[in-house]
C-alpha cells in the first residue's frame, strides 16, 4: 500500500511538472505575438487645433495625423511611400493606368452602429458595414462645389472630377461606381500608375451618408459628429478644444494588423515651460533662448513631455545634438504670390512687380537650410512614376527688367498695398520693398504676421501679396498645378483663366503638358518662386514605426511604437 501511494505521489509531481511546462509555453508564445514595444502611448504634438476632422474638408498635417488614425482609406503608405492593402485588400489597373478596381475587406466596418448612433434603433449595437458607396458618396462630396474642399485637387485625375467641382457637370457624373457592396472602379482621365497612394490621403477617406446627415452640418467637429472605419476612435471626453486630444484602439478594426500603440494623446497648441529639468534647461540653452513661459519641440521631447514633434528648420540642428531622430521632405516652394482676383488683375502689373526685383540679391536672404527654387512644384513631385523636374526641364524664370518700372501707370491711385511676410521672411519682404519703392517711386507696406495667420489670410483672399510657402496636396504634378485652376477651392491666387484651365482639362495629359502649364503661371507672374524649403519631424530615438508622409499628410502611428 505504501509503495502505491508512493507511486501515486512521483506521478502526480510528473503530472505537476507536465503542466507547468506547457503553462510556460503557451505564455512564452503569447509574449512571442505581443512586440515589447507596443501597447504603449504615444504623445505627439499639434501645434494648433484642427478646425475640423471632415475628411473632405479638413487641411493641414495636423489634422491630417489625426484623420489617419480614426480613418482608413481604400489604401494606407508604407514607410517607402508605397500602397499597401487598408480598407482595400487588393486592387488592379487596367494596362493603361486608367482603370482600377479595387476590392473592399468583406469584414471591413464602422466603428459603431449607425442606427444606434442617430438614435433610429438604439439597441443594436453591431458595427455598421462598410461598403464601396461609402466611398462613392465621400467623393462625390468633396467635389461637389457646396463642399468647397480646399484639398479635392488630389481627385482632378478621376474622369468629371473637374467639371463637377466647378459645377458644369452633376456629382453623379464622377467617374467612380460601386460595382457591388466590396467593389468600387474608378475611371481617371489620364494615366496615374500612383491612383493607390493618393487613397490614402485625407479626402479620400470613406464617408457614410446617413450619419453625415445625421452630423446636419456639424460632422467632423466633435466627437458626437465623428465616425470613423480607422484603427483608432475618440472615448467620451477624450476632445478637449485647444487643449488635447486623445485616441484610443478600437476592437472594431479590421485592418491588415491591428493598431500598435494602445492609445495616442495628442497636446494642442503651446507647451508650458514647467518642466525645469536638466535635459529641457540644457535644450533651451542650446537654443540660445532665455527662460519661457512655453518649451519648443526640442525641449518638449527632452524634457519627456512628448514622443514625436513637428519642428522648425532653425532647431534641426538642436535636435541631432540631443540625440532626436529628424525626418524631413522637401515638399513646399516659397514665393511671391499675388491676389489675381483684386489689384493684381493684370498680369502685366503683376510681371512689373516681379521684374524689378534683384534675384542675386534675395537669393543672399533666404533662411538659412533652405535652396534657391528650381520651378514653381517643389523638388520631390512626380509624374508617371517618374520625378517631374528630370521630365519637365529647367523652370522658366522672369527676368529682371529695367522697363518694368513702367508699370507704374497701372497702379490704382490711393490704394494702400501691403505684403504680407513672416518673420522669417521679413529680410526677403523688406528687400522686395525697397525694389519696388525705388521703381515705382511710391509706397508699398509690409505686414509680419505668424505662419498661421498667413496661411489663413491668404486662402481666404484677404491679401494684396504675400511670400507664401506652397506645399501641394500631394506629390502628383498634375494635382499641383491643378490648385491654380479657376473656382478649385484650393485655388489661394484667385486665378481665373481660361486659357490655363485648357491647359489641364485635355484628355492627353503629358509630362510636357504640365511643364507649359507651369510656364504659363511664371510667364504670367502667378507665383514667383523663391526657394525650395521642407518639413521637418523629431522624435525620441525610442520610438519606432511612425510613416512620416509628405505633402501635408502628416503621421500614420498605427504601427508606432517605444523600444524600453
């Protein structure tokens, strides 16, 4: 008896022993599925508030960040810029580039119930399908000319785009169809091998027309007015105006993976200085700037307030000495623009003022990391899979003039000019002054106001001139000169010509198409640009899987994370 139970007791230890094993195993292979880097919070700074979070309407890389996360387009960016699978799982184009049909997730959803949402059956809490007229209704929308979308010039490549947006055509013309629920083709009037990466901008993000109705006028503007299909969504009180906003993971998500980090907080507007350690004194030191009420980016990140921050040129410097990860693109023109809709009517007053500006002279006063301007379109725009400055050639430029001085005659008698500038750009201001003071023997103002007030100022048309920095929607060249159609929402010159619109509406858009279009805009001193400037981006060497996106499309932080 005794030797059994003996027995008994060595088995039971085996059996004991057996268990404990597999327990270390299965937790072992859960660890394995779990990165050590994820679930983690991710801060990030936005400097300003969004005005809105409406896909269609919403501008800026702020909002831009914001919208990736709540949203997903039919595609999303890889860090090299290319397509891969989002609320789309596959795609093809037809030989020519100018047919693609792209197949929706059969799982894809909202995330939350629509009828539960708007109140008509508050019991059903199964998320809503997503379906291909999700995305028909987003794009006729953010053509329609009532939508006035600053950023739809992304969408001029699809077959109407531009006779609806400028109303001579009804939305039901565009060329985009739900073939079924999870098929949506898409016609373009030329051939855009790239149509899958502009998806994954702001604009083309889906849309779900009862709850935009529902919205009645205030969708995207709070969180009740807000559904998205993204990997992320905004918990009750987690928008705070000009202060923060905070993310968190939905469970609803069915992307290709889900969301990284666990949550993202987002801090509006300025930073208070009460953070007195040593790494944030020591950034402001190396800054050169004394004691603030409010830290910049780089003593921000020092100082452990945020994980990622936009920055400005002039501390790029700063943060590499800290050890900060700069990402930056070359993806804006600065230059001199005028309100073609107001005193610069005439395109001969307006090739006066440029012609009697000294190019050698303010080349010696752009900020400094910046270069002088190659054309109009910034340095990193493409067109059919190829860069557009190698296809288009070296940029026209006006020359400089002494005869210019004669446009004098078309002056308005006693209408106060003013260039708008900031002040970084106050040098290259003052020194356009004193050309025009000195050829027109009269006298112009400046006004130094921030960036966003200048930006502001001019997409409403309420300036004369301004040295505006140009960063288009994104990198497709067409789209670029696009912008300066006439009646495009995004159209911050005013311009209305006809001629130049012919330029861009033929069905044969080539690379030399666009090179006479950007000549006709220097030819007629549209724009007058100066120098090429870019983005930049710093983060915490920690942090890792953040798609930096050019052009204003701001961050994708479904994949970022913080190595311990």
């Amino acid at each position: 008896m005794d030797e059994f139970l003996q027995r008994c007791k060595t088995d039971l230890k085996r059996i004991w022993a057996l268990l404990c094993c597999i327990i270390l195993l299965v937790s072992s292979l859960a660890g394995c599925g779990t990165p050590k880097n994820a679930n983690k919070n991710i801060r990030v700074w936005l400097t300003e508030e969004p005005s809105t979070l409406d896909p269609q309407v919403a501008q800026g890389s702020g909002a831009a960040t914001v919208i990736s996360a709540l949203y997903e387009g039919l595609c999303r960016l890889d860090a090299n810029g290319k397509a891969v699978p989002g609320a789309a799982e596959s795609w093809q184009a037809d030989s020519t580039n100018t047919e693609f049909t792209f197949h929706l997730r059969s799982n894809a959803v909202w995330n939350g119930n629509v009828k539960a949402l708007t109140g008509e059956n508050t019991k059903d809490t199964t998320p809503t399908p997503l379906t291909a007229s999700d995305f028909v209704f987003a794009w006729q929308r953010a053509l329609e000319p009532a939508t006035a979308s600053p950023s739809c010039t992304s969408m001029m490549c699809i077959e109407n785009a531009a006779q609806i947006h400028t109303g001579s055509l009804s939305a039901d013309n565009l060329g985009v169809t739900a073939k079924d629920s999870h098929t949506l083709v898409v016609h373009l009037r030329y051939s855009c091998p790239e149509f899958p990466q502009l998806t994954a901008q702001s604009v083309f993000m889906p849309c779900n027309q009862a709850f935009f109705t529902y919205a009645s006028g205030r969708y995207g503007m709070d969180r009740a007015t807000i559904l998205g299909n993204g990997p992320f969504s905004i918990p009750n009180y987690g928008w705070n105006h000009d202060q923060d906003l905070a993310l968190k993971r939905t469970d609803t998500y069915v992307g290709r993976t889900a969301a990284l980090p666990a949550s993202i907080a987002f801090t509006i507007g300025d930073i208070p200085a009460s953070d007195t350690s040593s790494s944030a004194v020591s950034a402001a030191a190396d800054t050169g700037s004394a004691a603030s009420t409010t830290l910049n980016a780089v003593q921000a990140l020092t100082g452990n307030k945020l994980e990622i921050a936009s920055l400005d040129l002039s501390l790029e410097s700063t943060a590499k000495k800290a050890g900060m990860t700069v990402t930056s693109f070359q993806d804006t023109t600065c230059g001199l623009c005028f309100h073609t809709g107001g005193t610069f009517q005439s395109a001969t007053l307006r090739r006066a003022f440029v012609q009697t500006l000294n190019r050698s002279a303010l080349m010696k006063l752009i900020p400094t990391g910046t270069s002088q301007a190659e054309g109009i379109l910034p340095l990193d725009m493409q067109f059919g899979g190829k860069t557009y400055r190698t296809q288009a050639g070296s940029m026209y430029l006006q020359q400089s003039s002494a005869a210019a001085a004669q446009g004098r005659s078309l002056l308005p008698n006693g209408k106060k000019i003013t260039l708008l500038c900031t002040d970084q750009t106050k040098a290259l201001a003052s020194e356009m002054l004193a050309c025009w003071n000195q050829a027109f023997q009269t006298y112009f103002s400046l006004h130094s106001v921030s960036e966003a007030n200048l930006l502001s100022s001019v997409s409403s048309g309420n300036y004369d001139m301004a040295i505006y920095p140009y960063t288009p929607t994104s990198f497709d060249a067409c789209t670029a000169l696009s912008a300066f159609q006439s009646n495009q929402s995004g159209n911050f010159t005013q311009l209305k010509d006809s001629s130049y619109d012919q330029l861009l509406q033929s069905t044969g858009i080539s690379a030399a198409t666009l090179a006479q279009a950007e000549k006709y805009l220097s030819e007629n001193a549209v724009f007058y640009p100066l120098y090429s400037t870019r983005h930049d981006y710093a983060a915490l060497p920690s942090v890792t899987g953040v798609v930096y996106r050019p052009f204003g499309g701001g961050l994708d932080l479904c994949d970022a994370g913080i190595n311990d």
